[in-house]
C-alpha cells in the first residue's frame, strides 16, 4: 500500500488493532474505540465508545471528527465501512490472513508515527519469532481441531488468520479444506471423523469452557485419549498484533506436547 498521510484522530474498530496502536505508542492518537477494545485495559477504560464491531455508532463516529478510521473486512460490515465513507471518512480496510501478513500490518500501522524504538521494540521480537517458528515446525504436522463456536459447531477454516498461525506453530487444521466457507459448520461426527490429535479451545468469540471439555472428552478422539484438549486465551488465535509472540510460543507448546514433557 501507499504511505498514509500521519492522522492525528483515529477511531478504531478493530479490537486488536486498538492495543497494537498502543503498543506502538500511537494511543493517544486513538478518539474513539469499540466497545470490544478491551486491551491494554487502563488505557481504553475513558475513551469514547462507538459500539460494537458489527452495530458501529455512525453518526457518533463522525461526531468524533477522526481522520482515520481502521476497519478490518472480516470483522466489521461492509455496510458500515461503506456508510462511513460516505460521510467523507477515510477508512482503511484492513485484513490480513497470514502470520506475515499482519506483522506487515504492524509495520504499516508504525508508519503512521511511531517512533523508530517503538518500531524495534514490537516488529522485531515477532519477526524473529516467525523465523524461529519455522525450525521448530513438526514433521508431519500436528492434525488440529479449532472450533469458534457451538450450536452449530463451527470450525476455523482454510485462508484465515487462525488457519495460518496454525500451520505457523506446527499444526495441520483438519478442517482448512472444507470448500463451504471460512468457517465451516461441522458436526462431532465429522470432528471425530477427522481424528484432531490437539483440540484448542478459545475463549472467545464462544466462552468454551469445563463443559465443552468434558463434551468432547467422551468421543472416542485421539486428543481426548490422550488428554489433549485445551481451554486457551481466544485472544491468541484471532488478535493479530504485539500478542503474535505469545500466540507462536504458547500454541506451539501445546501442539509440540509441551505440557506433557513437563508432567
């Protein structure tokens, strides 16, 4: 993409675009956040809100005057994107569907202003991190089952971010060539079908939890045999920004069995 001009007034309706703005040192450049943008929480706790990531307040957004406004194409409607610009707002749509992709959407977001340390102090621990990843990467991969929600079951699917941090810790998706869609609707027969060695259960955007554990511990699975079914921090499948690090080591420990070899 082109150099943006640096805005002075950002709303943002990205939740983890909000706390790589932080970390960037660009916050206080930052007029308006969803009410989604939790993190880092002391900082976002007064900043005006402006709805959630699927109803925006339009007309609260341009009230706030901002010079940018940051969406992502699968987070936020087209609807609202398109409304928005329509007001005379300048948008930038963003979405990355790759571990590469997002830490050059850091890098772009730095563009913005940020200070060459803060530059260095968050792109370079996750570059490195993504050269590291790739010499620890199992043969063959770990066969993974991630769903992100329930009533129906609905599994991450192939092109999407979650999909390529997967691969990117040493995980194989069992349900990435499911043609349907990004996240396909699946059902148990089909996950115990699908034979997951490692089941990872995000806590966000569905809170799964003890139950879903227990649910799936009683299907004849290769992941509930072996005790392998974990609760995780939602946050590191879907947030692509300074949680990247934490999200390649963490999940990577897992797939790798990390928590079995220090029983």
């Amino acid at each position: 993409m082109s150099p943006r001009p640096a805005p002075r007034r950002i709303v943002s309706l990205v939740p983890s675009l909000t706390e790589a703005l932080f970390a960037l040192g660009l916050g206080e450049r930052l007029v308006g956040v969803t009410d989604w943008c939790v993190h880092p929480a002391e900082k976002v706790a007064d900043l005006p809100k402006v709805g959630g990531t699927k109803n925006p307040d339009r007309a609260r957004i341009a009230e706030l005057a901002p010079d940018l406004v940051l969406a992502n194409r699968e987070e936020n409607r087209r609807r609202d994107v398109e409304a928005l610009e329509a007001l005379g707002l300048d948008v930038w749509v963003t979405y990355p569907r790759t571990v590469a992709e997002a830490a050059r959407l850091l890098g772009e977001l730095a563009d913005l202003g940020a200070m060459p340390s803060a530059r260095t102090r968050v792109l370079e621990p996750i570059e490195a991190e993504i050269v590291a990843a790739a010499h620890r990467v199992p043969q063959p991969p770990v066969p993974v089952f991630c769903p992100v929600w329930k009533d129906p079951w609905m599994a991450v699917g192939g092109d999407t971010y979650a999909d390529d941090l997967l691969q990117v810790c040493g995980g194989r998706n069992v349900f990435a060539a499911r043609p349907e869609r990004r996240y396909p609707i699946v059902t148990l027969e089909e996950v115990v079908e699908a034979a997951p060695e490692v089941i990872l259960l995000p806590d966000e955007p569905y809170a799964f939890g003890p139950r879903e554990v227990e649910e799936l511990s009683r299907l004849p699975l290769p992941a509930a045999r072996s005790g392998r079914i974990h609760p995780i921090d939602g946050t590191l499948v879907s947030w692509y920004g300074p949680r990247i690090v934490k999200a390649i080591q963490g999940i990577g420990e897992l797939l790798r069995g990390a928590d079995e070899r220090s029983e």
